[in-house]
C-alpha cells in the first residue's frame, strides 16, 4: 500500500478478512486472458486508471475498475492516505474480493500503487490467472497471507527513485512468487514518479517509460508466463 509512510512501512499490518473461497489453478498454460480486474491507486479512481482500463479494452480484454472510494478522487497522497485509513485497510481488503465475485476463475488481478496490494490480496483468496503490481507490491505478511498460490505468475513494475518503493517488500514478495513454482518479472524504470503511466500527474508521468511498460503488461494479460 502506498500514501503517506505507507508502503514505506509495508502497510497494512497483518490483518485478517473473513472470505470463504477456495482457490486451484489448472495446469499448463492458461488461455488468452480476456477478464481483468484493475484496482486503483490510493489517489482513487483517476484518469490514468480510466486510461489503463482503456488500453486493456483495446487489447481485447473484459476490465473490471474495481473502485472502493465511491467515485472519491485525490490529488494529494497525505489526504487520500488519511481518507484509506479512515476506511480502514481490512475493510478495503474486503471490498476488493467482493467486487470480485462475479468474475469467472482465471481472471488477472492488476493493480496501481494501493491497489498493488489488493490483486496480490485477492489472488491469495481467488484463482486467478496472473497479478500485476504496478508501483505497488508488499509481504504477504503484510496482508494477512501464508503463500503465494501455486503457479500464479506476475510482473512488479517500479520507477528506481519511487519515493512510496520498498525494496524489501519487493524482494520479499518475489522470492514468495519463486518459492510457489511462479515466474516473476520485475522491471526497473529510471525517474521518480510513483504513478508514472498517469498523464493527467505531470510532475510523475514518464511516457516513455509508460509506453515501455505497456509493451510488457499486454502480452503478460494476453497469455501469463506459467
């Protein structure tokens, strides 16, 4: 999660939301992934999540925008990270799943910045095809998880200088994707943007490194590395 010493921190804490679900992956590769459910970040539901929601349906995919805000928007991290705590992350963390529910099995679950955390929440809890976590990965501790599903692929997107980015929750939740039999790609862009794909966030967006990550996020949803 991100925000004010957020994701610095590794926030959430290790919290426990009651879902009951089970969770299985087939094996092999998985088909073309046309169901994508995309959480936002903690500035909520901004026109850079409209414009990845747009990309991915051009691609040729179903998107779900997840919004847990109710239409609220930020312009500053300090307010929206006091409006998320407000909320209260286990609260959130049981949003995203319900929003989900009507998904079938095998959708990718993506997410920027806070909503990072939640596709790695809701894979934990749904079978999911494959996570993308896009200036936004935290432990599995942090989020009240024991592994990584068996099999689940997943990219970690991240500018060098993020001032929100965790190396070590970074590093922890890749070595949890390896240890469960998963391919993960992390990728590395130079600047300091957090949410760097968002044009309408001047002083973060880096359309270079946002067409370069695009590049790498659509095959990844057309088929997951297994």
């Amino acid at each position: 999660m991100t925000g004010r010493g957020t994701e610095a921190a590794c926030r959430p804490a290790a919290v426990s939301v009651s879902v009951s679900v089970s969770v299985s992956v087939s094996e092999g590769r998985l088909p073309r992934m046309t169901d994508i459910a995309l959480f936002h970040s903690v500035l909520g539901v901004r026109p850079g999540i409209s414009d990845a929601a747009d990309r991915l349906r051009a691609a040729g995919h179903d998107v779900l925008v997840v919004d847990q805000y109710n239409g609220r928007v930020f312009d500053d991290y300090g307010e929206a990270d006091e409006f998320a705590q407000s909320i209260g992350y286990p609260t959130l963390m049981g949003l995203a799943a319900n929003a989900v529910a009507a998904l079938p099995d095998g959708f990718v679950a993506a997410g920027f910045s806070n909503g990072g955390g939640m596709a790695e929440f809701v894979a934990t809890m749904r079978p999911v095809g494959g996570v993308l976590m896009l200036s936004g990965a935290l432990d599995l501790a942090m989020i009240g998880a024991n592994a990584w599903p068996a099999g689940v692929p997943a990219q970690i997107h991240y500018t060098t200088a993020d001032p929100f980015r965790n190396q070590a929750c970074i590093d922890a939740v890749a070595a949890q994707v390896r240890s469960a039999g998963a391919s993960v790609e992390v990728f590395d862009y130079p600047g300091a943007g957090h949410l760097f794909t968002d044009p309408s966030l001047p002083t973060e967006y880096d359309a270079h490194a946002a067409d370069l990550l695009w590049s790498r996020v659509l095959p990844f949803c057309a088929t997951p590395p297994r």
